[in-house]
C-alpha cells in the first residue's frame, strides 16, 4: 500500500477537485485567486492546488459559510494562516497533529494544546471561529483515496 503522507505531500490538485473539497464554485475560486486569497501555480492555462493550498481553501470556505466577511478572512490569512500552514504542511498532511484554526476575524491562531485553545476563546472580545485541520486533512484524504481508486479502476479496465 502506497503511503498516504508522502503521497499527499506531492499530490497536485486541478480545479475540479478543490472545488469538490471545498464546496465552492469554480467562479469563487477564480475570484479568490484574482483576489489573492489563495493562489496556485500556472501550468500552462491550468491552476494547479498544492495540498496547503487545498487545506488554506478548505478554511476558507469554512469561515466565508460561518459568515465571515472575504475582506476579513483574507487580512488574517494573509498573516498567518499560509505561513502556518507551509511551515507545519507534513504535520497536518499526518492527518492527527491535533492543530486547530482560531479566528474571530481580526486575529489568527494556529494552535493544538486545548488550555491554550480556551484561554483564547476566553479571553477574546467577539466571537470565535474554530477549524479543526485534522478534519480537513481527513476529507482530502478520503477524497484523494477515492480518486486514486478509481484511476485504478479505470487502468484496470483497459486490459
């Protein structure tokens, strides 16, 4: 069996997919992407997603359906959220690094050890949001064996 972690580090993901993952239209990727929220690599006419690149999307889709304004979102991922994310990718590609995003719009936290998790929310002002990465990480993964399966399948066939 093939092993997931390494594979998922060097796994590119088309446009199609991440739409998939994250439950947006291809129009909000592209204006995400014009805006600068995410951007991917160009292959030719193509964007190509990275796995961090999938993972930040996937968050952000999460707070824009929590009602978090694009404005907000992208000054707080713009700080922290890629940096985080590319610093910490194998970490939180192993599927149990436990790490939760925190934000009430204004500020970003990355962080996995609960008493620090509530001091935050206790100690915020506004409401905060809370992502779990584990559970993102698991939908790529389970989205990705998937798509690995049937391409198998679909060589498989052709003998």
């Amino acid at each position: 069996m093939p092993d997931i972690d390494a594979d998922l580090n060097s796994a590119t993901f088309a446009s199609s997919d991440v739409v998939e993952l994250a439950g947006v239209t291809p129009r909000q990727l592209q204006w995400w992407d014009e805006r600068h929220v995410v951007t991917p690599e160009q292959e030719s006419h193509r964007r190509v997603y990275q796995p961090k690149d999938v993972i930040a999307i996937m968050v952000v889709a999460d707070l824009r359906r929590r009602g978090f304004s694009l404005q907000k979102i992208r000054r707080v991922t713009e700080r922290n959220l890629h940096r985080e994310i590319e610093r910490r990718q194998r970490e939180i590609l192993a599927g149990d690094s436990g790490l939760y995003v925190l934000t009430d719009g204004d500020a970003l936290y990355v962080e996995r050890r609960l008493d620090r998790i509530i001091g935050i929310l206790k100690d915020s002002e506004q409401p905060m949001c809370l992502v779990s990465l584990a559970d993102v990480v698991k939908r790529i993964v389970e989205y990705w064996k998937a798509k690995e399966s049937r391409r198998v399948r679909d060589q498989l066939a052709l003998f």
